[in-house]
C-alpha cells in the first residue's frame, strides 16, 4: 500500500513540475512577442494624412472634391507642396478650381508645382519662372529637328548670316544654350504627340528675348536637341565657309627693299643756290 502510495506521489510531483515548466515557458513566449511589438512600434513610421488623386487626370483638367481623397503618407518623406485641408487646396471654395499642368496618376499626392493657382488655367503662363519671359521661334522640319522636339526639353540656338562689314560671307554661331522649352506650337502638354512643329516657345530672360527678336531679324536661327542626362554647356562656337573647308589664309608676303649703297653729301651755298655735293663716307 505505501509502495502503491509512494508512486502516486512521485507521479503527482512530476506532473508538478512539468505543469511549471510548461507555465514558465507560455510566459517567456509572452514576454518575447512582448518585446518584438515594442520593437516594431519604435520602427514604425508617423504618417499624416495628405490629399491625394482618387483617379488619374490628364493634362488641362480641373481637380474637383470628388477627384481626391485623403491616404497616409510617411511624415518623414512628405514632399513639398503638398496639400492636408482642404482649405489648402481649395482656398477660394470648391467652386474655384485648380488645373493640373502635368499628368497625373491616382493615389499621386496632389502638388502645389503640378497645379495651377485657384482659378487658372494651365497655360504657358503657370510654367514661367519669376522673372522669365516666353518668346517663340518659329522652325521648320530642318530647323526643328525634324518634328522631335517637345515640351520639356533643352535647346541649344544657332544663328546663320552675314556679320556687320562682311556682305560676302555667312557665318553660324552659337548665340543661346540650354534653353528650355515651355510649349510647341500652342500646347504645353508634355504628353503631346511628337510631330513637325511650326513653333517652339521658350524660356528666356527679357535680354535673351532681344538677342533673339534681332538674330531673327538678321539671319535664321536653328536648333539643336540635348539630351535629357546632358548637364554640360556648349563653349563658344563659330564657323565661316573658309573654316568649315579647312582653307587658312595666308598672310601676305612683304618684299624687303634691296640693299641701297650709303651717300653721304655736304650742302655748299653758291650766291642764292644750295648744292649737295657728294663726298666720300669715311
């Protein structure tokens, strides 16, 4: 009986002690998913809500109440321009709207730089720097870089033509670089279809507009497309017929006048008469 007594006991304690262990081990489990939490709750990053697009809009439309909505966005990154009330986008009421100058794609936070102010359309007007004027210039196939040239990019302008004095000779010049393009014919649409432009507007200051409205005047302009990645700036550059053929021009030879033989006179008075006499040199 007391064998029988002693087993249960020994199998009682046992049962005890794994019951603990199984206890102590839930905890320690708890206690790990515990701190995994804590630790992603540090990681995580605060987000504010920002307006953005609720579908996509081309060019030239008008952002309505409907056409946005408010989403998370990473308080860290939060680019500039962006818009948390709709006070701040639309300031004037949701009667005066703004137009969106770039296309844009739904879920796209709505910018200050890819929207017109209250009430404006999206003319070359908005794509002006502070200071900038537009001047067109008008192109043909050759001139225009056979239809490839679209809103958005940077051209370099050559004139062609008889400098002041020269009336025989034409010479090309680099006279602008690095000018951006604001719009093709009459669209600033960046998703415009690339086709043979009769003019190209761009961004100058009101100086450049001068030197352009004279070289216009004086000879024809072309231009020449750079590409997207290019950050360098063309030197200057000028070529005449005479450079372009390779032909130097010689300098004039200039004969040496013969060794003359050395005279040497003495000026004598005879009455009213003065006579050179010659004598010898020594």
């Amino acid at each position: 009986m007391r064998a029988v007594f002693g087993l249960v006991l020994l199998i009682g304690l046992g049962l005890a002690g794994f019951a603990v262990y199984m206890v102590q081990g839930h905890f320690a489990q708890q206690e790990l998913a515990l701190a995994q939490q804590r630790a992603q709750a540090a990681q995580r990053v605060p987000t504010v809500e920002v307006y953005a697009l609720a579908r996509d809009i081309a060019y030239g439309e008008e952002i309505t109440p409907e056409d946005v909505k408010l989403v998370q966005y990473a308080e860290p990154f939060l680019p500039a321009g962006i818009f948390r009330t709709e006070e701040e986008l639309f300031p004037r009421g949701t009667d005066v709207l703004r137009a969106v100058t770039q296309p844009m794609w739904a879920n796209e936070p709505v910018l200050a730089s890819r929207v017109t102010e209250p009430g404006v359309d999206a003319g070359i007007e908005t794509r002006l720097s502070p200071g900038m004027r537009a001047f067109a210039i008008s192109v043909n196939a050759t001139s225009g870089v056979s239809g490839h040239l679209r809103t958005g990019n940077r051209v370099d302008v050559y004139w062609t033509g008889r400098p002041p004095g020269n009336s025989t000779s034409e010479v090309t010049k680099l006279i602008e670089t690095s000018l951006p393009i604001i719009a093709v014919d009459q669209s600033s649409d960046t998703t415009r279809e690339v086709s043979l432009a009769d003019t190209v507007t761009v961004e100058v200051t009101p100086q450049q507009v001068a030197q352009l409205r004279q070289a216009q005047a004086t000879g024809s302009l072309a231009l020449s497309l750079i590409g997207q990645r290019d950050e360098t700036i063309a030197s200057a550059i000028e070529v005449d017929q005479r450079s372009l053929l390779g032909i130097v021009e010689q300098a004039p030879v200039v004969e040496e006048a013969p060794d003359m033989p050395e005279v040497c006179t003495t000026r004598v008075r005879r009455g009213s008469e003065v006579v050179d006499i010659p004598i010898p040199c020594n």
